[in-house]
C-alpha cells in the first residue's frame, strides 16, 4: 500500500532543531566509525543497549532474521520480549528507497538513503543504556526550502525471547495475537492475556512509538510494514514443514498489529533537520511503556552523546600502540566495543529448568536482576557459562571489570537457585529464567562449573576486589566440589559433557579435565587468599595428583602429535580431532605454566598449524584426516567427520596457546580481526561473529537471513585482547596480594610494542617494550609493587641491564615463552644483549 493513500488530517507545521551542515548532516556527538556500501541487504546490523537492542540490515530493512524462532529474532527486543518487527519511514507518498551506506560507530549505527528530489536523509540508530528503548533520529536536508510528510510505519510482535520455535511449548502455541491502537501522540501495541498450557501466567506485554511531535494522521490495522508490504512469509520450522523462501519479512509464529504516524515537517533550505523516534517496551503493562518514551524523547540528542561519552570512556581504557601489526591494534579498539554491545540486564527473571526445551514446568525461585555479556547476536543473546568464562578473559584485559563481576554474580545466583546450592553452573538461561540446559538433572556441561572458580580467580587477580572475593569464594569451593563427584571411575577425570557437543566421544573429555586441573589450581590460590587452609589443601592435592598423570593419560602421540579427544569407561584414548585437542595449551596454572608440557604443547602447536587444522581464518571446529575432506596431516583414522568450520573461539583457543609458549599467534589474531575489520570479509563493520568464513560452513552474508551463526559474539574477543595485553605486552597481575608482573613479550620481526591504561587494581599499568639494535628497553608503571621483565629473543644472551640507570642483577628464568629477565621495581628496564 503506497504511502500516501494513508495520509490525513491537518497539517502541522514543526519547528526543530537545526543541526549540523552536510556532508555529515548530524550534529550529534561522532566516534570513529567504519562503512560499507556493497550488499547492503545481505548484511544484519545490531544496535545494543544493556536493555533494548535490535537487529535489521544494512539497507535499513527489516526482513525475518534468526532461527531460534525462525525469523523473529530480529526486529526490536527489550528483553525478556520482542517488542517490534520493524520500523520504516517515508517521504511524500514514497517509502524511503533501499540505504545506499551503513556507518558503525561506538554504540549506534548510521544509514545514510540515496538522494531524491533534492532530499537526503540518514538515520542514526540507537539505545541508550539503563532504558528499555531505542531511538531513531531522521536527519533530513532539503536544497530548497518545503514542507514535507514523513511518514513512520511500525509493526509490532510482543513475543516472548523463550518458548522458541521448536520447544514445549513452541511459539506456534503460547504467541498471542497483539492489538495495536493511538494513544496520543504514539501508536502503543498490546499483547495480554495468559498463553494456553500448563504452568503459563498472564501477561501485559505492550510497547510504544512515536515522537515528541504531534502526528498529523495516524492509523492502525493488520499490517504497516513499509515496503514490506504485502510481507513474504516464512513456514514455521521443524519436521514436516515446508522449506522456507530465500528471504522473508515475517514468520508463521508472527501475530503483531501495525500502525503509522504521520507528521508535516517544514524544512529549511540546506539546514538539515532532526525528527527522533522512540520505540520503548514493557513487559509490566503500557504505562511503564509510555513513561519510557516519553523520557528518552525529552533529548534524544543528549543521550546519543552520552551514549558516545560512555562508549569513548570504554575506548580509553586498554590504549595499544603496535606499530609492527596495526590491524591487530585496531582490532583491539573495536573489541572493546564489542565487549560493550555485549552486555545486557533483565529483571524479574522466573527461573524454571526446562530440559533442553521438552518441559515447562513452574518456576523454582526468582531473580530480581540480571546481568551479564550477551553471547551472540540474535539467537544467543542471553545467559552462558561457558561462553561468559572464555569471554571474561577479554573482559578483564580491557578493564571491564563489573560487567565480568555482574555476569558471575549472575551465573551463581540462578545456579544455586535451579540447583539448590549443589555447586553446578548452569549452561544456558534466557533473559526471563528458562534455564535450557544445566540443571541438576542434566548431564553437563563439565566444563562450565570447573571454569567458574578460575573466572573468579582471574578476576581477583586483575581487580583485587575483596568485596567480589568474599562474595563468590563458597560458590568456587561448592563449584569444584560438585566437579569431584562427577568422577564415577575414581581416576580424576570427570565425566560429563564439554564444549564439543558431538557424538561419538567418550564419556571423559579432554576439556573437562584440563580446565578441572586449572579449576583446583585456581581454588587452591583463592583459598589461600581467604585463609581456608583446609580447602586450599584440598585443592592443591587434586591439582597436583592429576596433572601429574595428565600427559600419561591424555596424549595419544604418534604422527598425530596430539591429545586425545576423550577417554572411554575403560580409559582408552578417543582421537577425533576437535578444536578442544588444543586446550592444554591455552590453559596456564598459577604462576604461567601452561598445562602441557614444553615437548608436547610446541608439538601439537606446529601439528594444529598444518592446512589439515588451520584454514585462511582459523582453527577448524574439526580437524582433517583419512577418510575426510580435506588434507591428512597424519595416519589415525577417527570416528567423525571432519568439521572446517572456523569459530572465533576455536581461533582464540590456538592464538593463547601459541602465545603461552612465546610463539607467533599472528596468523590467528589475524583471522579473527579481518572478519571484524577487513572490508573484502566483515558481514557488519566492526562486528566479529561467531563463525569466519569457512570451507564446510560457507560465509554469513551468504546464506538466507534465518540460517546464519552469530553477527557478534562476544567470545572471539578473547583471542584479541588476552594475546596482547597477557601475552605480548606481558601485563599478570596478582592485585589481591598487591603485586604485578609486567614482562612484555615483542613478536619475532617487530621492534616495538606499548599500552597504556590498562586497569589493575587500584589503578593503571602502562607498558612499553623497544627493540633497538642489542638492546631491549623496557617501561612499566602502575600502582601496585612491580616486577619488570621482558622474554629475550631467540638466540639472544643477557649482557647487563640497567634500571633507572642504575645497575642491577637481573633474575633468569625459563619459562613456556622462553627467557625472561626480570628485576624488581618500575620505571626504564635497559637490557644489554649479545
């Protein structure tokens, strides 16, 4: 239906802000922002706030997306619901035509529409943070002066973020149908009642739209979908229903209503003009709804530049200088802006355990507030352990440290609720409490609750927060405890289910164990902090007892140069070639040991980096071998398929791990930063997904909207930041016991290295590192008492140093890295080599 068949009423002249002249036609704060111009339509784009997100494309559409609930994970979200599937605009009877460029910055993102009739207009999306709302500012500019009617289309979906599509129940049964009407000045959509099925409660689920402006028509009916209009529908999913159409603008499960606003806008000859519409959700009635945009349209543009403020305050922690690798530095910069989109806080969450999806039974407790790094955008948007421990090494690196406090705060609060103190983190829980997997009746994940105690550790060692330490040390000893009866078999190695989430493994496995070793080890040093000698003793022997059995039991050697995936009841070796093979490697204990041994971790490093492990982006998910696609690096024939899918986990995993022992991670930090940051790969600018293009999975931008891995996903920033903030610019601190270690690392072929602002303890660490020909300079200052170091490069001897210009005795010590000279104290380390 065209645009203007829905026009009427008065006309309403407006004045509004004059804004900035063009190019640039905002006059709103700006960060650094990367565009795109090409595939507009093919490429999804998220705008987060801890509160509202929301996911469209690039040429400023709002197709289907997702498939969680297929096709209505996209639109506008404050969770725990889905308030909107979209929102469109138009001029003078014609929608908006396709974008024709998408900017992102830190926090918003920017579309930019041809021009027509003397007219341009960009968008500029994006939410700000405490506010279960998004806002969209229209700048308009105009060669000549008029009065045009801009026109605002908004479908809504008030849906639940859990059931999904295939659970019990499944959306096909608990959405109902939303009502839609004006109120005032903004259209407001309603979805109450209770859901058929047992054990559901009734609900008042609303959202509003509108301006601070008086509209000078308005409608409502079925659809309002702009150009979207009439909408391609997509089949439910599942067995039996048919294939879904390349590209669809609503699902099955959808039963949203639709309205538009309409407003006369006089616009000044080339004064660009600002009109800012606000869409806020409510899961407690319209009022709560209506209060939010009224409050966020007050000043839209203020909150766009605090929004910035905030987002450059995030930017100014964690400053790299790596002039040797400027895209690895750029990366970093954009990584903490992804950590920042990350994070997101619901309240009110009744947690109730649902078994993978099969049950839904009445909720066991609640939660008043929760909050935590979103794992991936749309689908997994919500609770992880897992991805949250792997993701809160970045985290620290960049100084984030409440966001990491809050979301282990979160994890413990809904697991002792769900599992009645049992010391078992939960797996997966949605913004509104379904704990989907992770109970106690469930039989993983392994590797999650043996990592909350080290998570834990890493940030008492990073903050020195004795508050947080107080606060989750029983929650670590209930977390280790739990893990020790995991082990039927009594040989050390809990059973249970890891990472890989694949058939055909044994009931140990290799995850498990390494990170149930690092989580004795971390428990042992957390106990000594509190004092508890009796669990720190514990501790220390589990650790001990079974990482001196480790490289026995686990590596299974030959032309393999390899761990063992997993072991059977009856202990033997299960070979399969998983990414997880590598994570002895990537593990460090207390004092930067890396779990395997010097022989076997470098060896199964130079076997890992072969073409039958490593493609153009990155570890695969499942390596090569006879009897596969792909190349055979070695002789064993494995029960699986091969799996070329690259993960930017699996790529940090070989990054730390190729850092640990003082080899080049570059070929890794590189996979991972070109589909962030390289033009020719990214999906959306600055964004790193969840999986890289890949041999067996192919490229996002490639496949239907309803079909793709992640857009962002917080974990892969674990293979930027740790590799250089740990691992190349050395930055270990012990801030519980006041100490830090600053012993950087330069890369083979690099002269020079620097950060500054890095967040420890009570302070900053800064840090430089200068390679000049025979001697090594280093540069450290913080707040805590330091010891100053740096590793030598290969093939090099200590002459002398020099602290402060003074004269000292360095200490040597060989490490998995390689030597480290290292004195105490602070200031300017001079190392005299040969």
């Amino acid at each position: 239906m065209a645009v203007a068949k829905r026009y009427a009423g008065l006309v309403v002249l407006v004045v509004l802000a004059i804004l900035a002249p063009p190019p640039v036609m905002v006059a709103a704060a700006r960060s650094p922002e990367l565009s795109v111009t090409t595939r507009l339509a093919d490429r999804r784009v998220v705008v987060t706030g801890d509160r509202f997100w929301s996911l469209g494309t690039a040429d400023g559409r709002f197709p289907a997306a997702g498939w969680h609930t297929r096709g209505e994970m996209g639109g506008f979200f404050a969770p725990p619901i889905k308030v909107l599937d979209g929102l469109w605009f138009g001029v003078d009877g014609q929608w908006l035509p396709a974008a024709n460029r998408m900017r992102s910055g830190w926090g918003y993102a920017r579309t930019e529409y041809p021009a027509s009739s003397g007219l341009r207009v960009t968008r500029t999306d994006f939410s700000p943070d405490g506010e279960r709302a998004g806002l969209i500012g229209l700048t308009l500019v105009s060669d000549h002066t008029r009065t045009i009617k801009l026109a605002a289309d908004a479908h809504s979906e008030l849906m639940g973020m859990y059931p999904w599509g295939e659970t019990k129940p499944s959306q096909s049964t608990v959405n109902l149908p939303d009502t839609a009407s004006v109120s005032g000045s903004s259209l407001l959509f309603r979805d109450v009642g209770t859901p058929p099925g047992e054990n559901q409660v009734r609900h008042d689920w609303a959202a509003a739209v509108g301006t601070s402006l008086k509209p000078s028509s308005s409608a409502v009916g079925k659809d309002f979908r702009g150009p979207q209009d009439p909408p391609v529908i997509c089949p439910a999913s599942g067995p039996g229903t048919p294939d879904p159409p390349a590209r669809c603008d609503d699902s099955a499960y959808g039963k949203g209503a639709g309205g538009q606003l309409a407003y006369s806008v006089m616009l000044p000859a080339w004064k660009p003009v600002n009109v800012w519409f606000g869409v806020a959700g409510s899961d407690t009635g319209p009022a709560a709804a209506q209060s939010t945009l009224g409050r966020v349209l007050k000043d839209p543009a203020g909150l766009l530049a605090a929004k910035i403020r905030a987002r450059q305050a995030v930017a100014g922690r964690t400053v790299v200088d790596l002039p040797g690798d400027p895209l690895l530095a750029r990366s970093v910069a954009w990584t903490k802006q992804n950590l920042a989109d990350s994070v997101q806080e619901a309240h009110n969450l009744r947690l109730r355990p649902t078994a993978a999806g099969t049950v839904y039974p009445p909720p066991v407790g609640t939660l008043d507030t929760a909050r935590w790094y979103g794992a991936g955008f749309p689908d997994y948007s919500w609770i992880f352990g897992t991805d949250g421990e792997y993701t809160a090494f970045a985290a620290v690196a960049a100084g984030q440290f409440e966001d990491v406090a809050a979301h282990l705060r979160t994890l413990r609060d809904i697991s002792d609720k769900v599992n009645k103190r049992s010391g078992k983190i939960v797996h997966e829980v949605t913004p509104d409490g379904q704990v989907y997997f992770g109970a106690n009746s469930d039989p993983g994940n392994t590797d999650e609750t043996a990592k909350f105690p080290s998570a834990v550790a890493l940030l008492w060692r990073w903050s020195g927060d004795r508050r947080f330490l107080n606060d989750m040390y029983d929650a670590s000893v209930r977390a280790m405890r739990y893990v020790s009866t995991l082990d039927a078999d009594h040989d050390g190695w809990p059973e249970g289910l890891g990472n890989v989430e694949r058939p055909g493994m044994g009931p140990e496995k290799l995850d498990n164990a390494v990170y149930a070793i690092r989580g004795y080890a971390d428990l042992a040093d957390l106990a000594v902090a509190k004092g508890d000698r009796v669990t720190a003793g514990w501790a220390a022997a589990k650790a001990a007892d079974v990482r001196k059995r480790f490289e026995d039991a686990w590596w299974f050697g030959g032309d393999t140069a390899s761990y063992a995936d997993s072991l059977t009841d009856a202990n033997a070796k299960v070979f399969q070639r998983h990414w997880i093979g590598l994570t002895p490697a990537e593990v460090e204990l207390p004092g930067n040991v890396p779990l395997a041994s010097p022989e076997h971790g470098v060896a199964t490093l130079v076997q890992h980096e072969k073409p039958c492990y490593t493609g153009e982006f990155g570890l695969f998910h499942t390596g090569t071998g006879p009897s596969n696609p792909g190349p055979a690096c070695d002789s064993a024939v494995s029960s699986v398929p091969s799996e070329r899918s690259v993960f930017t986990l699996n790529t940090s995993i070989i990054a730390v791990a190729e850092g640990n022992y003082g080899r080049s991670a570059r070929a890794y930090t590189t996979g991972n930063a070109r589909v962030q940051l390289d033009p020719s790969v990214w999906e959306m600018p600055g964004a790193m997904p969840e999986i890289s293009p890949s041999p067996d999975f192919g490229a996002n931008i490639d496949k239907k909207l309803i079909e793709r891995s992640m857009v962002l996903q917080a974990w892969g920033a674990y293979g930027i930041l740790w590799p250089v903030v740990h691992q190349q610019l050395g930055v270990d601190p012990d801030a519980g016991d006041g100490r830090v270690r600053v012993v950087p690392q330069i890369p083979t072929g690099q002269q020079r290295i620097a950060g500054g602002h890095i967040r420890v303890g009570p302070g900053e660490v800064s840090v430089s590192a200068v390679l000049s020909a025979r001697t090594l300079t280093v540069t450290a200052s913080g707040p805590l008492k330091m010891t100053i170091g740096a590793v030598l490069p290969a093939g090099t001897t200590l002459i002398s140093a020099t602290l402060n210009g003074k004269p000292v005795r360095a200490t040597l010590t060989q490490t998995g890295r390689g030597l480290e000279a290292t004195v105490p104290g602070a200031g300017i380390l001079a190392l005299s080599l040969r």
